[in-house]
C-alpha cells in the first residue's frame, strides 16, 4: 500500500451535489485508511486544488460529484499537474456530465435513449410548453442539463406543471432537458475497467427516483442480482457499455436505464464519479461480482494514471 504514496481524496466541493460527495469521500478516505493506504481528506472548497502538488500528493482519488469534480475541471487541473486519478479524464467527464450532449451521440450511434427536447433559458419566452407536452406523449421529466442525484428534476403532465417544472429546473442550469416519460423500472449498470459488473434495480414509492428515495428515505429498495432474464442482462450489460465509452468515459462509473411496458430498454445517463458510500449503487454492483467496499476502492485507485 506504500506504493501509492499520499493520497488525497478529493470530496465536498461547491456543487449543488456537496453534501453526497462529503460522504463518498468520507467512506472512501476510511476504506484506504484501513487498508494502510496514506490517505488524506482534501476539500476543493476550501483548498485550491493546486496545492496538491506542493503538499507531495502521489495520486488522486475525486469524490466530488457534480459540477467541478464531475465535469472535467478537476481532470484538467490534475492533468495539468501530473497527478495521477482514477477515472474518466477531460473529454469524458465534460461530455457525460452534459445530459443533451450525451443523448445526441447515443442517438447518433443508434443507442437506446428517450425522445427529449432540449431548452435553454434564451429560448424560454417563445417556448410552447403545450406543444411539448404533446410531442412527447403527454408525460416527460424536466432535468437540468448538468445536475446529478436528481436535483432540479420534476416530472410533468401538462403544459402548467412543464412551466413550473421549467422555472424550477432553470435554477440550476440555463440548459434544460425534457425527456419523455419512460414507464416502468429503472436499472443501473456499474462499470469497473471496462467490465459491466450486475445490473441493478431500483423501486420506490416516490413517484420517482429522486433526491429523497436516493438519499433521505428507507423506503427505496435495490435488487442485485436485479432478476432480469440472462438474455436481458447480457443486453443491459452491453448496451451500458457502449453507452459509457461512447461518452468517452473510461475506468469506472455507472449507466442508468429503464425499461418500458413493452420490454424496451432506454437509456438515460452515464456517471463518471458516481455515489461511494458503502451503500451506493456501484459499491452494490461490486459485492455482488466478489468485491467488498474496501477492495473496490484499491482497484478503483489502482488504476489512476
């Protein structure tokens, strides 16, 4: 464990998403402390990332979800300091962090994704919020282009709440995505260096994923293995792996789905610095492949380059 030198693990941050990375961090720093690993805790709200350098960092492992950290900020700055991290690098990060952008290569490659509108704040005066409500059948979810963890999302089914949804979500970001209602479950599949660990599936009460099943409630249940059939996990596994590399991330994150009536799979958004609390999502995935929390976290940090 000497050989990774000191480690910083980057967490908290200025993003709306600080409070999740304050505890991914938290978790992460502890698992590499109990492992023997050189460990620090290094908040970015607080110290300039280019301090790294001068306090003889070895290696990065980022925490920080959400803008900043997720985003290809941080990635740049590393590089630009030759520090190694773990993770997807510049063009991955600012791409998958971008929800319109990612579905338009998706579509481009002939990828599974839901029918969507995009919106920014300078078009929102000649915005026909009927219009979209019917272009999209009547039912969509309103996301700001560049949040995670479900902030700023609203589901909508008429042009009124669209509005509101809209007003909401433009508090965030001044890029907006309206996506069409996909119902029925939602999965996730873990990437780990290159490999599609088991798919995942989430069910809440809440009338959707949001912030609170995600983070505030008991109430939400997760299913590893998550009973799809082993024709639709190999698919799930494959169409999530073409979905992360077409987005340009690499080493580790998360691709998230879901499934309609019909049996279609679609594809909603890759994570490049997903939850990693012992009880997030890709933690999960890993066990249920043989990894506990602790040996997740050393192949993560393993592959920094």
């Amino acid at each position: 464990m000497t050989d990774f030198g000191k480690v910083a693990v980057l967490y908290g941050g200025t993003s709306a998403e600080r409070d999740v990375s304050i505890k991914s961090g938290t978790a992460v720093h502890n698992a590499l402390i109990e492992k023997g690993v050189d460990a620090h805790l290094f908040d970015t709200k607080t110290q300039s990332p280019l301090a790294l350098k001068e306090q003889g960092y070895k290696r990065v492992f980022n925490c920080l979800h959400g803008r900043g950290g997720e985003d290809g900020v941080i990635q740049g700055v590393l590089d630009y300091l030759a520090i190694p991290y773990a993770g997807s690098r510049v063009l991955g990060s600012a791409l998958a962090m971008d929800k319109i952008r990612t579905k338009l290569v998706w579509q481009s490659l002939n990828l599974p994704t839901a029918k969507f509108i995009q919106l920014s704040k300078s078009d929102l005066a000649n915005f026909d919020f009927e219009h979209a409500i019917e272009t999209l059948s009547g039912v969509v979810f309103v996301k700001p282009a560049h949040e995670g963890s479900s902030i700023g999302m609203n589901k909508a089914t008429n042009a009124a709440e669209l509005e509101a949804a809209v007003t909401h979500a433009l508090k965030y970001d001044t890029n907006i995505l309206i996506e069409q209602f996909i119902n029925g479950p939602e999965f996730t599949v873990a990437m780990l260096n290159g490999d599609a660990l088991p798919s995942i599936r989430m069910e809440t009460p809440n009338e959707f994923y949001d912030y609170e099943a995600k983070y505030l409630t008991n109430s939400t249940e997760y299913f590893c293995p998550s009973g799809l059939n082993p024709e639709d996990e190999s698919y799930v596994a494959d169409i999530a792996a073409k979905a992360f590399k077409a987005a340009g991330a690499e080493g580790w994150g998360r691709v998230d789905l879901m499934r309609d009536a019909d049996g279609q799979f679609y594809l909603l958004e890759a994570n490049t610095v997903p939850g990693m609390t012992e009880k997030s999502l890709v933690p999960m995935a890993a066990k249920a492949k043989g990894y506990d929390f602790s040996d997740l976290v050393i192949t993560i940090l393993e592959s920094a380059k």
